[in-house]
C-alpha cells in the first residue's frame, strides 16, 4: 500500500495494545479534509477467530510486528473496525 506524504498516520486511543501481535491498517479516514491511516494493534488470534477475510501479513521495515492492511475495496469504514472490535473486546 502506498502511504501518500499528506496523508497522517494515528494510533487508534483503545485498540492499540502493546502485547498486540499484529497491526491493522484503514486508511479511509478523515481528518480535516485530508486522508488519514488509523492503526489497530491488537491480538491476531482474536481478530482470524472471528473473520472470514483473509488478509495478507506484511513485516514492514523497522517494524517487529506484522501488518494487514484492509482492501479499500472493501469499503469497511475505521468506525466499522471499531465497532467490531468493541464487540470482540466486549467493551459494548
């Protein structure tokens, strides 16, 4: 996936756990006009538990942490995600 330089790049404020074992990208995020990528760390067997999508894993540079990225094809919005994972963490 191609990160465009005016793009930002945030940690999502609750499902971002340091014991994570692979990061999330959705990059279909605004923020002030301009695209933003939110990132999701959380726990891989959790999230392939409970989803049928097989995403592919990435090890990017620098990073100990693999990643998946979620196909803008897709169209599952970062409120999408969250909902989910709010279901899957039982935090609603």
């Amino acid at each position: 996936m191609v990160i465009h330089t005016d793009s930002q790049v945030l940690r999502h404020p609750i499902y971002w756990f340091d014991d994570g074992s692979v990061i999330v990208r959705a990059s279909n995020y605004q923020i002030d006009g301009r695209d933003s990528i939110m990132l999701f760390r959380i726990h891989e067997c959790l999230f392939r538990r409970h989803s049928k999508v097989a995403l592919e894993r990435v090890l990017e540079d620098g990073c100990d942490v693999p990643t998946l990225t979620i196909p803008l094809a897709l169209g599952v919005q970062v409120q999408d995600f969250t909902s989910l994972l709010a279901h899957l963490y039982h935090d609603t």
